[in-house]
C-alpha cells in the first residue's frame, strides 16, 4: 500500500497544475534469493548523463531455478547449486534505464562473503566500484567480468566498468607474501570513490599501518601510518600518489561514514565513538556516547574546520552538497533528554519520542550550522533513524525508517507505519522531500511486511524524479506498479518516484512588474537584463513557462543595479525567482 501526501505548491504569483497520472512511484525493482547470511541492500545509487540508473550493494547467493522455482544443480561444481553469482556474498552493480528497463548486472567476489564499498559514475556511463574480495576454495575469487583471480589478486578493489556493464580494468590493493607460505591482504576500507577534473580517480580509503608488526608499502611504493587517505589512480588504473590527512593519533581517529570532495574541499561526516578525537592541532571532545562530527579539509589535506555536536547520542550519517552549502541526514537519541542543541539552534520534542532524524545544513566554507529538516512522531518510544539524502537545484530529500507514526511536515499530518505482527513493532521506510527553501514538499511510506532490517540508504534527484534504494523486507505492494515478493528477511530494492506533476504554469492575473521592491528592466528584452533594486537572496532562479527549471544566478543583496544575462535563450516567456528569508520576489521575463 502507497501512501502520498501531495502539498499544493503555490509558487509566488504562479501555481503547479499537477497531473494525478503521474504521481508517486514510477517503477520498482527487488533484488535477492532466499539465502540471508546478510542483509542485501542497495548502498549507493548514481545515475549518468543519458539517465541511466546504477546501484551498487551486496547480495547473498544468487540460485539459478527452473520455470518452477527450484534450484538447478550445478554441472561446474558436482554436489553444488548453480549461481548467477560467485557465493556468498558478492559485491553487486546493475544498471537500469531511466524508464526501469534492466540494461545488465555484474558480481564480483568468492565463495566466502565479500564486501561492497562504493561507487562512483561519470556523465558518460563509466563506473568505478570499489570493495573486498577474499580468497576461497570452494568457488575460486573471480572478478566482474568473471575472470579467476589468483591469490595474489584479491583483497581491496576498485574497477572501472563502461556504461555496458564490461570490465575495462580490475585494481587491488596489493599486499605481502608473509613467511612464504600466505598471502597478506593491503590493509585498506574504501569510504568513497571521487572522480576529479584532471581524468584521475580519488579513492578515500581508512587503512595502512603495522600488520604482523611490520608495514606493507601500498603498490609496493609507499607505507602509510593507520589513517584515512586519499590514493589517486589514473584513468586507467594505474596508482599515482597518495594523501594522508592529519589524524596523528590512531585511537583518537573518528569514525567516518560519508566523504565529498567538491568545491576545492574535502568533508568527512561521522561520529566521535572515543573520549577524544585528534585532527590537525584540535583536540575534540566527546560529550555524549556518540557525537556527531562534521570536518573540512582542503584539497591539500589542510584541516579547515569541524562541527561536533554536544548531545548524548547523535550521528551525522550521509552527505551532500550544493553550491556553498553542505546538506547531511541524521539521527539524535531524545531518551535522555528531550532537548537537543546544534550550536545556535533547538529541538524540543514531542513525550516520549526515542530518536529522530533531520536534515541538517551547514555553511562549507565556516561550517556553521544554518538550519535543519527534523521529523516529529506519535506513539511512545518511537525511534527514528536516518539514511540517505540527496540534493538538487529544486529539492532536497532524506529517507530512513520508522515505527509508530512520522512526519516531517509539521503540522498532525502523520505518516503511519503499520504493524502486521504480534507483540512486536514493524518498521517501514520513509522519505520526506522539501523545496530548496526549506519549505515541506512531500512525504511517503513504503510498506512492506517486514519486522525489522529496512531502509533507504540512497536517495538521488534528477530534475523532477527522485530514485530511492535500500533494503526491504517480505512483500511489498505498489498500487498501479507493482506487487514485489522479496525471498529472504531482507531483499535490495530500488525505485524511481516522480517529484513534480507539472503540466503547465498557471499565471496569476495580479502579477505587476515590480516584485517586492525589485524590477526587471528592459522588459521585454532581446538580451540581457537588470535587476533594479534591492535583491532578497543570493540565488536567482529562472523558470520556463511551462516549469522547468532553465538556471540559477548568483545575485547580491548588497548591489541595487546588476546584470542577468539572458543573451544565449530562446524567445519566450520566463519567471525568474529569488527566495530570502524575508520573503520571495518573482517576475515575469519576456525575451523577445
């Protein structure tokens, strides 16, 4: 069952007309077999420049069956199953079209449960996946393109795949034969992948230091302390250089969850799990049992800042980022005390609520705080937990889940996850969008017959379609979509929802030229425009007729004359808009 709450979007002086056909989810796709070693899950979802849609994750032993669902013996392996995949648990990508149409799937791993870290694609549909692959007897460690892989081959990866779904290279990690009798894999846990402008590829990686009391050289070239760094590849695999940041002391090493280098910096999200955490010169201090922790660098690992919270427990989970703002989802405990602070602001709430989640936004260049997108719940002991976010020029989203009842909206309009078992709590998967002003857009329930294991850990945006990815459990029913029958306790899902219904612009007739003390002039125009008088905001957002979104301008709230050019558009009419927080100007724009 899919439940949707659709705000009515009044724009300024324009209105959404929204179509009933299109709303809510688009498509839906599961992914998993019966055996549940693991939980199987989508972990990261990214899409390329023709909307192609790729999700890594890991899943468990893949049976090939008959038409009747039982599992075919293997010719291969005598005594054993056939698999679509290598056992265990493998490291997992596939690619869909934007409309859900599968274009390929790929595994790499053994028979022994390996590991999926990250995945990075380009606009032109290269993929770059990272993970860990161990050795194994019983089914040989094979790569993505189903490759054997000696001993000396495995361990941490990462592989480029073209936008087809072939292996272009496969790079481990290296290591050390140890007392010539075993092999010993390069200590190393991939964070996140980064594609830079220069064509090189950044793996941010925690590893390095002693093993067996003795320091393994990365690619047989450089020791690195135990730490977080950044090791560069070129285009085709091969290792350039590495980074280390300033985390002097191991013991003291925060634990990070999510990485982006974006804007000539570096954040790292997380929490302090230890007493203290050592960064650069600074000694942060833990609070509570954990506390968040937010932490910038520059391009040359020089620290800049850090963010950590003061709160019993609460941790900074994923992150993104969008021009001079950084967005991360999270989660903080409200047993202890039903108050939390983040610097300047507050979150009181409601009776006997355990946890709740947010989207917090942060200034990149001071890392102050500068608001957040917190869930409110009914019904006692209700725990909320984040996962993804996502970020666009229109939208930003958070999902997670939940029990009891939820809403991000702020008002007695709660979502409802539905219990279906008894003496014991069911939790469902939600997602809740707001507009880039921070005004409550939507949000949604998936419900699904499982107790527990569920969640959205990806979200991604791409102008009006908001793809979501996570873990699943049992049966899920979409009305008009699909009915999805997961075989384990948890299964990896992915689906694609429509955000924005719209169909035409509807012009409100009172609309003057001038716009809460601002004018567009020459209007109409054949080129540029100026803006004459005070601006708002900061960002000028301009608009099609019929919606869609065309660009963004940096304005400034100190100048009383500034150019807009509209030099390179086509004849028409446009909306530009300004939101501040003292309110929105908006004006029409005929080009002429």
């Amino acid at each position: 069952m899919m439940v949707m709450r659709q705000l009515l979007i009044i724009l300024l002086s324009f209105q959404f007309v929204s179509s009933s056909a299109q709303q809510g989810v688009l498509w839906a796709k599961i992914h998993g077999d019966d055996i549940s070693s693991f939980p199987e899950r989508v972990i990261d979802l990214e899409t390329d420049g023709k909307g192609n849609v790729y999700v890594g994750g890991h899943l468990n032993t893949q049976f090939v069956r008959d038409s009747n669902g039982n599992v075919i013996p293997s010719i291969k392996y005598p005594g054993q199953d056939s698999l679509y995949n290598n056992g265990g648990k493998d490291a997992w990508v596939t690619s869909y079209t934007k409309e859900g149409d599968h274009r390929w799937t790929k595994y790499a791993g053994s028979g022994t449960d390996d590991e999926y870290y990250a995945i990075e694609v380009s606009q032109n549909g290269d993929v770059f996946v990272s993970g860990f692959i161990w050795d194994s007897q019983i089914r040989p460690p094979r790569n993505f393109d189903g490759q054997l892989l000696g001993s000396d081959g495995v361990g941490a990866f990462i592989s480029k795949l073209d936008s087809d779904g072939n292996l272009i290279w496969h790079q481990n990690f290296g290591g050390d034969t140890v007392f010539n009798s075993f092999y010993l894999m390069y200590n190393a846990y991939v964070i996140d992948i980064k594609l830079n402008s220069n064509n090189t590829i950044s793996c941010f990686i925690e590893g390095g230091g002693p093993v067996l009391n003795f320091y393994q050289k990365l690619f047989d070239r450089d020791s690195l302390e135990l730490g977080i760094h950044e090791v560069i590849f070129d285009d085709r695999g091969n290792y350039l250089k590495s980074n280390s940041y300033p985390f002097p002391v191991y013991d003291k090493l925060p634990r990070i969850f999510d990485i982006r280098k974006e804007s000539g910096k570096v954040i790292m999200s997380g929490v302090i799990e230890r007493d203290t955490a050592i960064v650069g010169n600074d000694t942060l201090l833990r609070n509570g049992f954990d506390d968040a922790l937010l932490i910038c660098f520059d391009t040359n690992t020089n620290y800049q800042w850090s963010f950590n919270s003061s709160n019993y427990f609460d941790q900074f989970l994923d992150l993104d980022i969008s021009g001079d703002s950084i967005l991360v989802s999270g989660h903080f405990d409200l047993f202890a005390s039903d108050t939390v602070n983040y610097d300047t602001i507050s979150y009181i709430s409601s009776p006997n609520n355990n946890q709740a989640a947010s989207i917090f936004i942060f200034d990149i260049n001071t890392g102050g705080i500068l608001g957040m997108q917190p869930s409110r719940s009914r019904g006692f002991g209700t725990s909320v937990n984040a996962g993804g976010i996502a970020v666009s020029n229109q939208f930003m989203a958070i999902g997670g889940l939940f029990p009891g009842e939820l809403t991000f909206s702020g008002t007695s309009n709660y979502i409802t996850a539905i219990d279906n078992c008894t003496n014991c709590t069911n939790f469902d998967v939600f997602f809740a969008v707001f507009q880039r002003n921070g005004s409550f857009f939507l949000e949604d329930v998936i419900y699904s017959s499982g107790n527990s294991g569920e969640g959205i850990n990806a979200l991604h945006i791409v102008d009006s379609t908001l793809y979501i990815a996570g873990l699943i459990g049992d049966s899920v029913l979409i009305p008009n979509v699909d009915t999805l029958y997961a075989r384990g306790d948890n299964d990896a899902f992915v689906a694609s929802y429509r955000l924005s219904f719209t169909t035409s612009i509807q012009e409100n007739p009172k609309i003057i030229k001038a716009s809460n003390g601002i004018l567009a002039y020459p209007n109409p125009t054949e080129g540029n425009i100026r803006l004459l008088g005070e601006s708002l905001g900061e960002i000028a957002y301009l608009y099609s007729i019929s919606g869609q979104l065309i660009r963004e301008y940096r304005v400034s709230t100190k100048l009383t004359n500034q150019a807009v050019n509209l030099n390179d558009l086509n004849t028409g009419i446009y909306m530009l808009i300004i939101p501040g927080s003292s309110g929105t100007q908006q004006l029409k724009i005929i080009k002429q």
